[in-house]
C-alpha cells in the first residue's frame, strides 16, 4: 500500500494508538511532547540501534536494539519486548513502540504482543494493527519468524494442555 506525502507526513509526526495501552510510532514522534501529556505514555520500546538517553528522563524504557533487515533474528527481542509490555500494562501504563519509520520493527513487536496475549495468529494480529495504522509492512524475515513463533507458540500450548491431567481424571485417581 502506498501513501500519499501528507499521510506519510502524518505517521512520521504522530504514534498511532493500536489498543487502549498501545502504540507504535516513529524516532520522529518520540520527541514530540504530546506523548506524556496527550497520550499519556509511561512506557517506551526502542527498536533501533541507536539508544535514546534522554527518554530515560520521562519513561521507563527497554532497548530492543534490532535491525531491519531480514536476517535479524528478532526472537529473543520478542520475549523481553512481550514481557515488558505486558508489565506495563498490568500496571495501566500506556506504551509506544517505535522504531525509525514504525512501520516493520516496531510492527512486529507489536504484532507479537497481540499474538501472545489474544492467542491469535500472525495474519489476525496483522488485521487488527492494519486497521489502525495502515502503513505497517514487517520485512519478510520478520513476517516468516512471527508466524513460525506465533505456531511454535501455539503447539506448546496445546501440549502443556494434554500433558495436565484434566481435574475429573485427578479426582478419580485419588480414590
């Protein structure tokens, strides 16, 4: 999908709100001071290379230091990324991903966030962040390794549920 130069003009100034604690924008629009006051970000996911002291003064921030390139493995980056979002938001803060475009480092991010706690897959995530900031477009290493995670994921799941005893089973045995 392309975008004409206002639109794009628009998402490199502002972050986009993809759930009610969540959005994802660019190094751009991190230095803009409508995100603590408007927004109300607590929280901060870096996904560049380059690290951002000063935000450090206003939230609480993770570095997920990633390239976009197809060839970054971005899975470790997802597991602490998930978790801190996750921490953030059991607390009620709000958080912005981003990374230099917000468009394939911070998507992803994103994505797997929605992936872990909706349980759903990696093309139902994409649906739900598209329709809020549709200019998102994860290269296609990162698209490969976030379905592969999002499967993985799911068959750890369904095993750790045949593997638990089912408490009617438990009771029996007890007698």
């Amino acid at each position: 999908m392309f975008c004409s130069r206002e639109e794009t003009a628009y998402f490199v100034e502002h972050a986009s709100k993809i759930t009610e604690n969540i959005y994802i924008g660019t190094s751009s629009a991190v230095q803009r001071t409508y995100l603590k006051c408007q927004l109300g970000i607590s929280h901060v996911v870096n996904c560049t290379m380059t690290p951002n002291p000063m935000l450090r003064d206003h939230f609480e921030v993770l570095h997920a230091k990633m390239q976009d390139e197809p060839y970054q493995d971005i899975v470790p980056q997802i597991l602490r990324v998930v978790g801190f979002i996750r921490r953030a938001v059991i607390r009620k803060g709000k958080v912005l991903v981003y990374s230099d475009r917000g468009v394939s480092r911070s998507a992803a991010m994103v994505l797997a966030f929605l992936m872990d706690t909706r349980d759903i897959s990696y093309f139902e995530a994409c649906i739900l962040v598209k329709e809020r900031r549709y200019i998102i477009q994860p290269n296609r290493g990162f698209v490969r390794q976030l379905a592969r995670w999002g499967e993985n994921r799911k068959a750890l799941r369904n095993l750790t549920k045949v593997t638990q005893p089912d408490p009617a089973m438990r009771a029996c045995v007890r007698l």
